[in-house]
C-alpha cells in the first residue's frame, strides 16, 4: 500500500504549515474489509486543476477509489504561491483519523 517514513496526525499541524501540490494524505478507519487494520485508509494527493488558482483538489491514489476527487482545498491568499495551508485541509478532510503521509525516499 505504500511505503512511507512517517505518518503525522493533521490535528497535530500548525495552521499556518503550507502544502505544495503532490502532498499526500491518509485517511484511517474508512470501513475497507482489511484483516490489518492499519492497511484500512485511502491515500489523497493534492492536485492542480488546470485554470483554477483558488482550489486545489484532493484525489485518491491508492486503492480501487484511484482518480476519485475527495474535496477542494482553498489555496492561500497569496496567489504568487500556489499552496494550501493546513487550516484549508482541516477544512476540507476534517481531522478525526486524518495524517500528513511522509514518503520514504528511497
């Protein structure tokens, strides 16, 4: 399912950490008939669309729910950058058995 370093619970992040596309998230505990329940998540990336400068979208990349948009997430005010911060991602994934996915860079 994806080798990862570290996962840390969003509720945990600052508001103001900031997020450039290809971030990935997990969600937990979304219901998967999984003997191991730590394999039980579906994995969001943030994606551009292309035109839209306000929004990034969240899409699942892991699972049979691959390419399934999940939500919008607000970019920052600042339109010189294109990111989002984690007070948007609250927003739009909630935090309950929600984490920022740290890739193993292998």
């Amino acid at each position: 399912m994806g080798i990862v370093d570290e996962i840390i619970p969003l509720k945990d992040i600052d508001n103001d950490k900031e997020f450039y596309k290809g971030t990935r998230f997990r969600q937990y505990e979304i219901g998967l008939n999984f003997t191991k329940k730590e394999d039980n998540f579906y994995e969001y990336m943030l994606a551009e669309v292309p035109g839209n400068n306000d929004y990034m979208l969240l899409t699942c990349v892991v699972g049979h729910k691959s390419g399934s948009a999940l939500a919008w997430v607000k970019t920052i005010s600042d339109k010189s950058r294109f990111v989002v911060n984690a007070k948007a991602l609250k927003y739009s994934m909630g935090t309950e058995n929600t984490y920022l996915s740290k890739p193993n860079n292998i």
